[in-house]
C-alpha cells in the first residue's frame, strides 16, 4: 500500500476532520489541508494567550484515489485564481489535490492583479519565488476514508514562539524577494 504521513496544525485536536468545514476561497477550495512537511507545519503553530496549539499527525492510504497534482505553473496559477475568485471548483470530482502553497503575499499578488496593475504572466512570476511547501487537500469522503488519526501532539507555548519567529524570518526574506521582483516587474512595464 502507498501510505504516507501528513500534518494539520492548529487551535484543535482533530480527530474526525470535515471537508466540509474550510473555506471555499482557499488554494484548492474546500477541503481538509494538510501538509508532508513536518517542519512546515510546527512554522504555521500559532500561540495566542489562553489558546493551545497542536500538530495532528494522520496517515493516508492513497490507493485508488484519483489525485491531481499540480506544480508551480500557470495551470496552478489559474486553478488559484478561479477558487479566489469563488468560482465553481474546476477539479471537485478529485479526491485528493496536491500542490504548491501559495505564498503570503497571495492577496496581494491576486489584489495587484485584479485592479489591472499585473497581467496573468506577472503574476504567476509573483508566485514562483520564495520557498516551495506542497500542500494535501482531502476533497472527498472517499478520501477521508483513507486519512487515518494517528496522535496528537500539544504545542509548548515556547515552542510556538521559536517556530513564529522562524516563520517570522522567513516571511522577511520573502516579502524583500517579493518586493524587488514586483520592482523589476514594473520597470519591465515601462
């Protein structure tokens, strides 16, 4: 069997996750979001005062799933840009997306777009730099049948500290990567 082990941080333990719950404007429209990437998710911990954080750690079996998988390109970038949009999700009838996270800025980028500053092409150049983290949407009951609750671990107050601030680090880095292209990109339009 092809099993492999996903991520899903946040303010719960989540034991019997919902597709149904998230919204419909995300990267790839409604679903459970998970990541493969252990360290990924310990970053996106968050700690507020009184509120705990957890890593709910889940195994899923991907035998016959049908399962799309995107890179970072245009056809990514267009699929985007339609659940932004609230459109009606192209690939519902998948069980299981997996694809690229877009980056922090992606309002900006998507707002940049919308008021006509950006065509398509400079858009998705937008969203090509920084760090590339794949993200697991479960789209499908069939799918969530095959995501099996292992544990969940609690989040130290200290240890969320540490990883926001490392995630802190890292948005930094990018939001000057992004500027400096968003620089070129203007000049390149003049």
């Amino acid at each position: 069997m092809n099993r492999i082990k996903l991520y899903h941080s946040g303010f719960y333990q989540v034991e019997n996750p919902d597709i149904h719950f998230g919204r419909k404007n995300a990267d790839f429209g409604q679903g459970f979001y998970l990541s493969d990437d252990l360290q990924f998710s310990l970053r996106w911990t968050k700690h507020h005062k009184g509120k705990t954080s957890y890593l709910n750690i889940y195994e899923l079996d991907l035998s016959d799933l049908k399962i799309l998988k995107f890179e970072r390109d245009e056809k990514w970038f267009n699929y985007l840009s339609g659940n932004r949009k609230n459109k009606q999700d192209i690939y519902a009838d998948y069980d299981l997306i997996i694809g690229p996270i877009a980056n922090d800025t992606l309002f900006d980028t998507f707002g940049i777009l919308n008021s006509g500053l950006l065509k398509d092409n400079e858009a998705v150049r937008l969203l090509m730099i920084g760090p590339e983290y794949q993200q697991y949407v479960i789209k499908s009951e069939k799918a969530l049948h095959n995501l099996k609750y292992l544990e969940t671990n609690v989040i130290e107050e200290s240890e969320a500290d540490t990883y926001a601030l490392q995630l802190s680090k890292e948005t930094e880095a990018f939001q000057e990567e992004f500027g400096k292209m968003l620089e070129k990109i203007m000049e390149e339009q003049n």
